[in-house]
C-alpha cells in the first residue's frame, strides 16, 4: 500500500531544495513574489476537485452553488478594491488575461479582418502577449509599436499619438513588463477616443500599488483592463480582466470556450483571499515599502557609475543599462546567480543585442519586501550588486 504522507519521495526532496534556494537566495525577479501563507493554504483545497465551465449562475455542469458564491465574492472584492465596473477571475495567467482581451474586442470584427494592435515596443519595456512577433497575437493582428524617448527614456506620448493618427490601430496597450515609471492613462485614453480605438490596460506588474493608491489607476481610462494577482498583489498566482460593463459578455466567451475551458476554482478562491488581503490597511504600508527598496537599490546603483533606464524609478522595479560597461545582461545574471542573487537578463530602449543576451538586467523588490528586509540590508545588496558587476567588467 502507498504511504500517503510520503507519495513521491523524489518531488518531496526537490521541493525541499527549492525551498533552501529560495529562502538563501537574494531574489529579485521583479515578477516574483512570496505568497501570503494564509491565502496560499486556501488556495490548496478540494475545490481542486470541482468542474465549474460558465460563469456564476450559469453553469454547464451541477453542483456549482458553493462555487457561484466563492467566485461572486471575489468579483465583489476585486470591484470594490479597483472600484471597477465587471470582473472576470477565470483566466489562468496575465498572458491568457491579454489574449482574452484583445479577443473580446476583436469578436466585433469580420472574420476576415485583421485587427490593428499599437503596444509598447518590446525593447522599451512591452510583455510578449501584447503583440510580440513570438506570441501568438502577432498571428491574429497586425502589431504597431510606441516607444521611448532616445533622450529621457521616457514613453514619448506625442510619438504615440502621431503614430495612432497615422494608423488607426483598433487597440492600443498601455502597460509594460519592465517600465519602471508612472504611465499617464489618461493621455492613452484622450488619444485612442480621437481615433476611435480601444483602450485595454495591462497592470500586472502594478496592480498592487494601484491598489494601494501609490501609482495612478487606469480605471475610468481604459475600456479593458487586464492584470495579475502574483506579482505586486501577493498573492495566488493567477489573472483576471477588468472592464465597464458593455464588453463583460464579450470577454466571457472569449475566456470559455475562446481559450480554456473550466476556470481553476481552488485559485479562484485563492484570488478571493487575495483582494481581501490587499483591502486591509496594512497592505498599503507595505506597497509603500517595495517602492522604497526599488528606489534605496536604484540611487546606490546609479551612484556607483551604473546607468538607471529613464535615470530611476516611481514603482516596484527598475532595469540596469549595461551597454557602456562591456557587459551583456546575460554574463550579469549568471555572475549575480552565482553569488546568490538572482536577476532576469532584460532588453534596454533600442537594444542592439537579442533579448536571450540582451544589454540590461531587470531588479524588482517585491520578494525582498515580503521577507522583511531591512534598510541596511537593502544597502548591502546594493553594494554586492554593485561589487559583483564591476569584477565582470
């Protein structure tokens, strides 16, 4: 008979490594977080064994009435924290979130037609699922791309607009993976009225500090918005859509049966915790706290003779611009990891280099946040980030 407490032995130990590593390791993958124990149990339970395909109140299956009533009190939560119209917690991932959107939008189209998509430029900070030429949204749309100003590094909004007169894009993105400053939604949404676009905002990277009032909403600017409930949130991981209410239909068919077919439940309710957690008071404080670090670990770097893209940084990460020091992001990663911190290689504006070398690396503190770290350690790891790059050189 097996014994149940010790089913696979083999994953048991390589999970126990993984847990040494992660506990021992300096992590600052701005796209990692450490999940609230509380809400990470609640995310591991029986409703693993449930199908719920449709959304509440309407179900292809029996035997939904508990889980209608977890998913309509986290669309409550999440409505009440973002002050939103309509939520759909059903996507998987922020990839699916986008993917989901842009289908929405693009249901009011021909078949035959082939959406305009303007997003941000992947070397300036854009994430693949808005249009890269490796994600599969390339292949259903034509993408056009925004960047950043040569000079400031900033998003240049008058170039946006020049190139959304110019071509009359059906949707624009605003959001990024590695931008690492405040985005001015309201100036996306004057200008996808003026060519009569829609608006579909990604937040995943921010969605906590939105949350917590620390970085500007998109909300009453965008028609969609999309994000994820690992990062900054804290919480499961996990994505969720946003929107005013006339397109709530639209992305529900284009989440089931569009690209998936029954939500994961356990994680719905894991998501449910989540935006309670993100409700509290104490959240804020500590929302307050990641920008901080980012910003303690961004001055000391730039201080010490490394170039900070677009000079700093207002939210929870920033990108080191490795090209004038004869260093690829690549050889920065792997000499960092190999002293125990842990980076993610990252394109800078106007990258020469290909993203798997790129010239920059990415740091976010929201891991470091989580584990409490103090002021001086912070320092210090800026200091052996500092110490260990200039042996590359």
């Amino acid at each position: 008979m097996i014994n149940l407490v010790l089913l696979d032995q083999e994953i048991e130990k390589l999970l126990l490594k993984e847990q040494c590593r992660q506990n021992n390791q300096i992590n600052l993958i701005a796209s990692e977080n450490i999940c609230d124990e509380r809400i990470y149990r609640l995310n591991l339970n029986l409703l693993n064994n449930k199908y719920a395909e449709g959304i509440a109140n309407n179900r292809f299956y029996a035997g939904c009435k508990y889980i209608d009533e977890i998913e309509l009190l986290a669309k409550d939560r999440v409505c009440k924290l973002f002050n939103c119209e309509y939520a759909n917690l059903q996507p998987h991932s922020g990839t699916q979130s986008n993917i989901a959107a842009i289908l929405a939008v693009c249901s009011n189209f021909k078949k035959e037609y082939k959406p305009k998509i303007l997003s941000m430029d992947f070397n300036a900070g854009g994430h693949l699922s808005h249009g890269h030429n490796l994600s599969i949204i390339s292949k259903i749309a034509n993408i056009i791309t925004y960047n950043v100003s040569k000079e400031t590094e900033l998003i240049d909004y008058n170039e946006l607009e020049e190139i959304a007169i110019k071509e009359k894009p059906d949707i624009i993105i605003s959001g990024a993976s590695s931008y690492s400053r405040f985005i001015d939604y309201k100036i996306f949404y004057e200008i996808s009225k003026k060519v009569n676009s829609v608006h579909i905002s990604d937040i995943a990277h921010i969605a906590g500090l939105i949350a917590a009032k620390l970085h500007p909403s998109p909300v009453e600017f965008a028609d969609i918005i999309t994000g994820t409930t690992h990062k900054t949130l804290k919480g499961v991981r996990g994505g969720f859509i946003l929107s005013k209410k006339e397109y709530s239909e639209k992305i529900e068919k284009a989440i089931m049966p569009g690209i998936q077919g029954g939500p994961i439940v356990s994680q719905i309710a894991g998501k449910a915790s989540t935006f309670f957690y993100a409700l509290q008071d104490d959240f804020i404080l500590y929302q307050k706290n990641i920008i901080n670090n980012a910003q303690i670990l961004s001055n000391i770097i730039q201080s010490s003779g490394y170039k900070i893209v677009s000079n700093g940084t207002d939210n929870h990460l920033f990108v080191i611009d490795l090209s004038n020091k004869n260093i690829t992001g690549l050889e920065a990663e792997k000499a960092l990891e190999k002293e125990g911190i842990i980076v993610n290689k990252n394109a800078i504006p106007y990258d020469k280099l290909p993203p798997k070398v790129a010239s920059g690396i990415r740091i976010g503190t929201p891991f470091i946040t989580s584990q409490n770290k103090t002021k001086n350690e912070i320092v210090q790891i800026a200091l052996n980030i500092k110490n260990i790059l200039d042996k590359c050189k």
